[in-house]
C-alpha cells in the first residue's frame, strides 16, 4: 500500500536516503515487532509453566532471526504486487505453509518426497528452530536454520533494494543524484520566484542559504 498507493518510498528517496536504507528500516520495524512477540509468548510460556530448559530463552533471538528471514522475503514479493489481488497469492503460500510444516504432526508423516520438500521449506526450518530450543533438544539441524533463514532475509533485501533503485541497476545512484540535484534546483527557483513575489516575508532563509 505505502509503496504503490501512498507513494511514501518516493518523497523518502527524494532526500539522502537511498533504496536499501528504506529496504533496512522496514525491516529494523519487522524485527522490533518480531522480538516484541517473542518476549510477550515467552512471558506467558514461563507463568504456565511451559518452559522445561533454559535454552527456551535462546527463542526470543531465534524469533528475530525467523522475522528478518520472512521480512526481507515478504518485502521483496510486495516490489512485483501489482493490486489487491495479488495478496490472495500470498495466502495460496502462507495457508500450506502453516498446514504442512510440521506444526501440528512430524514431517515423518509424510512420504519420504514430500518429507524431503517439507523440510526446505522456510516454515518448517523455522519451527525447527524454536521447537529444539523451548524442547531443549539441540542438535546441529539449528546451525542449518539459522544459515538458511540468515540467507532468506539478505537475499530479499538484496533484491529490494536493486528493484526500488530508481537508477534501474544497482550499484550507481549517479543519474538519480543528477536528477535530484535538479530537482532541487527548480525547487530552489520557484521558491526564489515566490519570494520576488511578495508572498514570502523578506527576513524567511533561502534555499541558498544552505
């Protein structure tokens, strides 16, 4: 909504600030969120008496890994939404995902293939994750994790960060400076012109002042 509706992200990169910073403090709010949760559930995991290890508290930054994997994956998809529409397709991955992924029976239910797709899956790695540290039962499947939701998230920052570039390719930001640059300078003309005009008091700073 902010990026196609709103157009938010485009009075933001009319400044300094270039697409991966966006792409960054998106993503800083999804985990200050995902950590948030992660404190409240473990609260209430503790005053029911739900917790039978210490490592339960390594969940909380599990939890924050998990969000930064599906933040910079679910930032990417909304740069190809095209209307609301689109967001049906975001329920024909997500309701699978939550049925599938070994949340509610083991992954050893199922075929031998399909165990095999399953456990690529980001759910499934996720749940992996926080089910061997509020279990107590860790093992080196947490390394594989913690890599793969680590990689998710860059990726998908990655690939924010080149599809919002103005420029069109990352790595140069030289033609979108040059056309800020005079951007800037017509904006600094209308406002001279509104000054010489009358409607400005004389004692307001110019543009170029600064």
């Amino acid at each position: 909504f902010r990026l196609k509706y709103e157009k938010i992200y485009d009075a933001i990169l009319a400044t300094p600030v270039g697409p991966g910073d966006i792409a960054l403090g998106e993503i800083g709010w999804s985990l200050t969120r995902s950590l948030l949760y992660a404190v409240g559930f473990m609260i209430v995991m503790v005053v029911l008496g739900l917790v039978s290890s210490p490592l339960a508290l390594l969940a909380i930054p599990a939890a924050v890994v998990i969000g930064f994997g599906f933040a910079g994956a679910a930032m990417a998809a909304t740069t190809w939404m095209r209307s609301w529409q689109d967001f049906d397709l975001v329920q024909l991955i997500v309701l699978p995902l939550f049925l599938f992924s070994g949340t509610f029976f083991p992954v050893s239910a199922y075929p031998p293939v399909l165990a095999v797709i399953v456990e690529l899956t980001p759910l499934y790695r996720s749940i992996d994750l926080i089910r061997s540290f509020t279990t107590g039962i860790v093992g080196l499947s947490v390394v594989l994790d913690v890599v793969y939701l680590l990689a998710m998230g860059t990726i998908g920052l990655a690939v924010v960060s080149r599809r919002t570039d103005p420029t069109g390719a990352s790595g140069s930001n030289h033609a979108y400076r040059i056309q800020r640059a005079l951007m800037a300078q017509e904006t600094g003309k209308i406002y001279l012109d509104t000054m010489e005009a009358g409607d400005v008091e004389p004692g307001a700073p110019r543009l170029t002042d600064f």
